[in-house]
C-alpha cells in the first residue's frame, strides 16, 4: 500500500466543490487534516456552511472545517449564484450542520499545519479562489518552501473564460492572490477549464448516483441542478465536475495528460485581467512553473468517481 497523502482542501462550495470533498472522504488514499473556506461562488458563510454541510452527509463530523477570507485581496467579491444558485449548493435542501466551525481563521490553521508538520509532506487542494493561500504565504513566508505541492483548479488556454471571455472564475476573482501563488515557487499541478470541460456528466452516470443512496442522490441533485447553465452557456451535454478532477490527479495522475509550462496571471489587462497567460506552446524563455492539464479520461473519471462516491452510501 502506497503512503497516504496528507491535503488540506481550501474551497467555496459550491456544487462540483461538495464533490471533490466527498471524493476525498471517501478514499482511503487521502488524509484530509482540514478543510479551509473562502469566499468565491457564494460568500463566505455560505461556503462555511455548505463545507459542513458535506462533511456531515459523508459522516465525517471529525473532520475540521476552518473559515477563512471574505473577500479578495483588492477587489469587491464576485459571486456565482448565476451558476451555483442562492445558496451555493442548490439542487437539495439539506440539514442545517450541527457541527461547528473549528476555532481560529483559515489562515492561521494553514500557516500552524505547514510549520509544525515536515517539509514537503503536505498538499493544498485549492478549489476556489486564492485568496486564502496568497494570504498565509504573506503573512508566513517561511510557510512557502514547506509546501509539497499545490493542485489548483483554476485557469484556461484553449477554452479561454467562463466569467469573462478570457478570465476562469477561479482566477478572476482574485487575481492579485492568483499572481502571488503562481509566483511562488511551489510544485504546482493546475487544472483548468481545457481538462474540466472533458469531466462532463452523462445522464446515465446521474442516474446511477440516484439510485446509490443518500450520498449519490444529493450528487445527482446538485448535477441537475448545475448542468443547466452549462448546457445554456456551451450547449454540452452535462455538467463539468470542475473541483472534483483536483482530486482525481491525486488519487489517478493517469486519468489527465498536460505539459509543465509557464503560466502568468494577467492582473493590469482591460479586457484580460484574470487571465491566465499559459505558455503551452513554449515561445518564451519563461521558466515552466506548472503542470498545466489539457485533457481528461471521462470514462475512468466517472468511474473512480461512481466507486468511492458508492463507499460512503454502503
Ligand atoms: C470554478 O468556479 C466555480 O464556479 C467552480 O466551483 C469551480 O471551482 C470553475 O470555473
Ligand atoms: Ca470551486
């Protein structure tokens, strides 16, 4: 047995975030020593909620929900209720968390972990904007060589924007903070739109979660919940599980094929800011910074997904 890896899951639920979390509860393989909020598709106390809310449908109340940053690092927040609804995890109501919130700010516990734990050992999972992380590394940088690896979902080249024709939303939402994590130096895996938009449900695979149990049926509530801006906007089949690929390299670095290219965060553009500029054909003398994805395998996506989605409804 390989050694389990130690995450810390930094995310705005959200949909296809609440998924990655439950994919990560679900595999033995991951060691989930928390999960920080952030504010991004709704604001912050929605996101602090709904991370709970997951934690307590996967029956994992033992696992430590931290809240962190309300809003970007210079600008106004930007929200996505037009895709994730009023509540962030539209689709099925469910129960209020009875768990609490950890004590002390998201940012403090990622600065505390980082040092106290060995060098390189952890992994940050971010599935929303950067503000969190750009913020510890500020406030700690000594925190920064100690970080094994970033797996980010955020960022586009070839299919370019969601939220503006050239900005992902991830990366729009707080640019400045994407600059500085992206500058950082870390081992970075990134995820963009290009491998997300390939992680696209079929109406067969929904139907199987429906009928696993209560975890499955809510997946399958928040996919038909979510699908529909995606079939409105880009006319696709089903809705993209953007978050939940991050942990799918994790736990499969074979379900998706990329390149380690430069990659820069457009911050000054008229037009461009949140851009993410990705050197994927290498014509500049830039230093790759990370292994930028392109493509993704659905079919094993899909699969890895149904199998541990199904462990926590046995
Ligand atoms: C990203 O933005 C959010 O709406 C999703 O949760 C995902 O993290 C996709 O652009
Ligand atoms: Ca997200």
């Amino acid at each position: 047995m390989t050694e389990t890896r130690r995450i810390i899951i930094d995310c705005d639920p959200g949909q296809d975030d609440a998924v990655a979390l439950l994919l990560a509860l679900a595999s033995p393989e991951l060691e989930v020593l928390g999960i920080t909020t952030v504010a991004g598709n709704v604001p912050l106390a929605l996101t602090s909620v709904n991370a709970r809310k997951v934690c307590e449908l996967a029956g994992r109340t033992d696992v430590k929900v931290f809240a962190g940053c309300d809003r970007p690092l210079q600008q106004a927040l930007v929200t996505a209720e037009h895709v994730h609804g009023k509540t962030g995890l539209d689709g099925i109501e469910l129960p209020a968390p009875q768990m609490p919130l950890a004590p002390g700010h998201a940012v403090d516990f990622l600065i505390e972990t980082l040092r106290r734990e060995p060098a390189g050992s952890i992994t940050l999972c971010p599935l929303g904007p950067l503000t969190n992380i750009a913020t510890a590394f500020a406030k700690a940088p000594d925190i920064v060589a100690r970080v094994g690896r970033i797996v980010l979902m955020g960022g586009a080249y070839f299919e370019v924007g969601n939220i503006t024709p050239a900005a992902e939303f991830n990366i729009y939402v707080d640019p400045e903070a994407a600059a500085a994590v992206f500058a950082a130096g870390v081992p970075m895996t990134v995820i963009p739109l290009d491998a997300t938009h390939q992680a696209l449900t079929s109406r067969d695979w929904v139907e199987h979660m429906r009928g696993l149990g209560p975890v499955g049926a809510a997946v399958a509530s928040w996919t038909d919940f979510f699908e529909r801006f995606d079939k409105e906007k880009y006319g696709s089949e089903g809705a993209p599980l953007h978050d939940p690929c991050v942990i799918g390299w994790l736990l499969d670095p074979t379900l998706f094929e990329g390149r380690e290219i430069n990659v820069e965060i457009e911050t000054e553009g008229r037009f461009t800011r949140g851009m993410t500029v990705a050197d994927w054909w290498g014509v500049t003398d830039r230093p790759a910074n990370a292994l930028f994805l392109r493509s993704t395998d659905r079919t094993r996506f899909f699969a890895l997904l149904a199998e541990r989605i199904g462990r926590l409804d046995a």
